[in-house]
C-alpha cells in the first residue's frame, strides 16, 4: 500500500513580497506607514535639539507632551497640575477642531484626484459670512442664529471652492493654479472688508482693521472648562460629526463610490458613464464646504470677530490641512489623529508651556514646523520603499539575464 501523495511545498514565488506587503499596507491605508513616518520625524527633530541645545531631547519632548495637556488623561496627576493640564488639552482639542475640518477640505479632493490648495481661500471667505451672519440677526434666538451662521459659512466655502471646480470640469484649468488664485483673491478682499465695510465704526476711529464681535447668540455654547479662558466649544462635534459624514458619503453613497472611481482613474469612469466634470465640482465644493465650516467654527467658538492677523496669518492654518490629509491617509480615523498629533505639537510647544531650562521657547516654534515639514517629507517613504524595491527586483532579473547560466554536471 502507498502512502497518500504529499503535497508539494509552496513555491517561494508565491509567498508574498516585501513590496507587496507594503503595497497592501498602502492599499489598506494601514497605520504602519503614518506611525512609522510620525516616529522618523521625531527622530531627526530630536536630532536637531541635541546639536543646537546640547541637551536630552528626551526631556524636551517630555515638556512637549505635558504641554500639550494629554496628561490628563493619567489619574495620577492631581490639583494644580490637572488644572493647568485641563486648560492645554481644551487648547489642543480647539485646535485640532480646526485642523480636522481643514484636512478634510484636502482629503475629500484628493479622493476624486484632484488637489485642494485653496483651503486658505474658503477658510477667510467662511469666516468673513459667519462674522457678518453672526452681527446681523441680533433679534434670534441662539440655536437658529448659530445654524443660520454656520449654513451661511459653509455654503460660502463651497461656492469658493466651487469655482475652482467648476473651471476644472469646463475648460480644464488646473486646480492648484485656480485655488492659489482664489486665494490671494480671498486675502485681498478680506482685507478690504475688515478695513471698510466691515471695520468697526470704534476701531476705525484708532486706525485699526476689525470687524465688530459677533452676537453672544450666535457664539458657540462651551461645554468644558470656562468661556472666560477660552474653554471647548462644541465646535469639537461638530467635526466628529464632520469625519463620520465624510465617511458616510465616501463608502455609502452613489456620490462617494463616483468620486472614489474618479480618483483612481479619470478616463476608466468616463467609459463607464461617470459624469466626471459633475463629480471635479461637486468634489471641490464638498472641499470647500469643509473649510468654510472651520472658519465658521473659529468665528463662533473663540475669535468671534476678524482683525488683519486673521486674514493673513491665521487662515494659513488651512495649509496645515493638507499636512493631516496626507499622514491620515484621506481616512476619517487617519485625518483625526494627524489634526491631534499637529494640534498637540502647537500647543506643547508654544512659549508658555516650555520651561526655558529645558528648551528655549523662542525656538520652540521652528521645531514644530521642522517636524511638520519633515512628516510631509516623509508622507510618500511607503512609494518610495515601493520604487526601491521594484527597482532592485528588476536589476536583478537583469542581471540574471546577463550572467552565464551555470552548465549541470553529468
């Protein structure tokens, strides 16, 4: 009696490759690829405080973290501590809030293959609606009047990115030059208006480019700590919220798998009946919608009027966007921690959270945007690892074709 056929050990041509693990990681979105860049980032910034302070970095990322108010979350930090520990973290969650909308202006572009740089743009021109919106109708009542706010800002954002969108599918201008250009557009005109139409009758008296502050109607309820000290507003659920719609529309909804399809190729959906000029607007719409709504939300949740730093300054936060699309991988889960990540960083790092002992606050800003700037370096490192690794595969098949095959013995 024979024994029962083996069968034959698996070929080492079918187990999987190094490059198609990281390709699957890439496909899936993993969080292998954003930790690991986020952890090189680190790395070399630590790097950076060592040859410029001489010190252990170790300690300096130390008060960073305390900084940045994510202590608190250890039962074992008590009194004072927890107290100030409470007022950072609310600091760092007003932040991320913002952030969380303005990567998701970037995000839901780039999944319909398109590249949102105008972010600024539809922040200043959401801001500018939500203020005016929230000095007129001083006579509602305070859930209409921050609806009517927010809708106003929101729609304001779209139809600025909108037209963007809407040159893209009619005569095909790109959209990172149209965007720049709305832009400067959306600066310029801002400027104008803090400083005419808009200015306060009282600033303008001392020469000084504000609007006036918004009805304590339409400003946003805080839920934690004191409105007095700038405590979180309820803003913070509104971008949840934000991050599950976006979710919702990308995987649920005839809009999303369209967007989706246009994103991975442009042509393919077209064949396939995909109105893809349709799908370029309304893409770049949604975009902008998202970061009028951060405008919207850091009007009505703690800056409450529009001065010229806001316009020139503080909208670039809408650059820092596309610095969260990309760590987050265009994911919901992915945008919310990269906007935790870049708003802990702000916050741990600015000069009242650092002991200058350990770290001098004045440079305390430049090691923020170092890491920043190398987390955007590295964003790509999977499709560069992808690249070598083809590359090294096809020199060797190469090779294998140039080298003399051995001749078998007898």
């Amino acid at each position: 009696m024979t024994d029962a056929p083996q069968p034959s050990p698996k070929p080492a041509e079918a187990l999987p490759s190094v490059a198609a693990r990281l390709a699957f990681y890439q496909r899936a979105s993993g969080i292998v690829t954003p930790l690991l860049t986020a952890v090189l980032a680190f790395f070399i910034g630590g790097l950076v405080v060592l040859a410029t302070t001489h010190k252990n970095p170790l300690n300096t990322y130390k008060e960073i973290f305390n900084g940045t108010g994510l202590n608190w979350l250890f039962p074992w930090i008590h009194g004072t501590e927890r107290a100030s520990a409470a007022l950072n973290l609310q600091q760092t969650l007003i932040y991320a809030t913002t952030l969380a909308l303005t990567g998701l202006a970037v995000a839901f572009a780039f999944r319909c293959g398109l590249f949102n740089i105008g972010g600024q743009g539809q922040y200043i021109v959401g801001s500018l609606v939500a203020v005016q919106m929230g000095i007129w109708f001083t006579s509602m009542s305070a859930v209409p009047h921050v609806l009517l706010a927010i809708i106003a800002a929101s729609l304001a954002g779209a139809l600025w990115g909108g037209i963007a969108g809407f040159l893209r599918a009619s005569v095909g201008a790109h959209e990172v030059i149209t965007t720049i250009m709305l832009n400067w557009i959306a600066v310029w005109a801002g400027l104008y208006l803090i400083q005419g139409p808009l200015q306060d009758p009282r600033a303008a008296l001392v020469q000084v480019s504000v609007t006036k502050e918004v009805s304590p109607h339409s400003k946003l309820p805080v839920w934690w700590g004191n409105s007095a000290l700038q405590g979180l507003h309820i803003g913070f659920f509104v971008a949840l919220a934000a991050l599950v719609v976006y979710w919702l529309v990308l995987s649920r909804t005839t809009l999303g798998y369209e967007v989706r399809a246009v994103g991975f190729n442009a042509e393919a959906a077209r064949y396939g009946g995909i109105n893809v000029a349709r799908n370029y607007f309304l893409a770049m719409a949604i975009s902008g919608l998202f970061a009028g709504l951060a405008g919207a939300i850091d009007i009505l949740g703690w800056q409450f009027r529009i001065d010229q730093t806001g316009i020139t300054v503080a909208s670039q936060i809408a650059f820092l966007g596309i610095a969260v699309a990309l760590l987050g991988r265009n994911t919901p889960i992915g945008v919310f921690l990269a906007a935790m990540l870049f708003a802990a960083l702000t916050t741990g790092t600015s000069t009242r959270n650092l002991d200058p002992s350990v770290f001098r606050p004045e440079l305390a800003g430049n090691l923020t945007r170092i890491i920043q700037g190398l987390v955007v370096l590295f964003v790509g490192a999977d499709l560069l690892i992808l690249y070598i690794w083809r590359l090294r595969r096809k020199l060797k098949l190469d090779r294998s074709k140039v080298l003399p095959q051995e001749v078998p013995q007898a």
